[in-house]
C-alpha cells in the first residue's frame, strides 16, 4: 500500500524504466509475434500496457493527455514505446501537481468495485508486470534478447562467462 506520493513515484520510476526497456528492445517484425491463434500479439500488449495508464487513472479523476488510437496497436514499436513513455510521464506529473499524500485514500469505482487511489496505483503497477511477463515469453519466440529488470537475464550470464542455472 502507498502511503505518500514519492513512495509510489519512486517505485514507478523503477518499474516504468524496465517496461520501457521490454518496449525499446521490440522491432516492427516482432509485434506480430504471438503464443497461439485468438491471443493477443506481442504489439497488442505493448500498446495495451501503454494505453492502459491513462485508462485506468483518468478513472480516479486525474486528467492527463490520452494516447491517440486506443483501441488498435499501431505497426511501430517506435510508436509504442514513445506512447508508453509520453503516459508515463504524464502520469507521474499529474500525480505530483494533483494529488497530495491525503488522495491516496480517496475511494473511486474502478471496473465494478469500489478502490481507494493507493490500489489503483498498485493494481497499475502490477498490472504492468503481468503484461510484461507476457511479452518477455513472446520476445524469447521472436528471438530478441530480453532485457535484465530484477537481475542478469541468462543472455547477460552468458556474456560474463558464466554458466546460467536451468
């Protein structure tokens, strides 16, 4: 639970950077990588994981800009991670012109239940994390490398000379 303002800017910055790094690594020819036919494509849920900051958020009533196109992933990864960083952005400095410590507590509707601020800011982060471990499955398909963002990934082992554990 986040308590103050900066608890969950500090934690977001730290998850947004590693989603960002997932996003820059992606290439125009991987965003159509998918795990099986009727699941969503690797651009789907990079582009997913970007709108859904704003989507998400403008529900507790804060107002920043809203990406263009919500509703179909664009053809770009350049496009993705650009979106992604812009709401990113625009969240952290809504969030610190908008609300104080004391809005963290303020409940809202949010899909069918009731959440004070504070869940809304946890579920967004996890959020994010869940899609992320998605993607990284379906990078691995498409043959990019994964980028590190709680540690060495085994790419990055193999690189200092070490053996990876299986």
């Amino acid at each position: 639970m986040f308590t103050t303002i900066q608890a969950f800017i500090n934690e977001w910055n730290h998850e947004s950077a590693a989603t960002l790094r997932v996003l820059d690594t992606l290439t125009d020819a991987s965003l159509s990588q998918r795990i099986a036919p009727d699941f969503r494509t690797l651009g789907q849920l990079g582009w997913h994981i970007a709108t859904t900051i704003h989507e998400m958020l403008s529900r507790t009533g804060l107002q920043f800009e809203a990406p263009e196109g919500e509703e179909i992933a664009p053809d770009s990864a350049k496009t993705i991670a650009v979106t992604y960083r812009a709401a990113a952005a625009g969240l952290t400095a809504a969030i610190e012109s908008q609300w104080t410590d004391a809005t963290l507590g303020e409940v809202h509707e949010m899909y069918g239940q009731t959440w004070p601020n504070h869940l809304t800011l946890r579920m967004l982060i996890s959020h994010e994390i869940h899609h992320r471990g998605e993607m990284i499955v379906l990078m691995r398909q498409a043959g990019l490398r994964v980028p590190g963002m709680y540690g060495p990934t085994r790419d990055d082992w193999m690189e200092r000379g070490m053996q990876p554990l299986v």
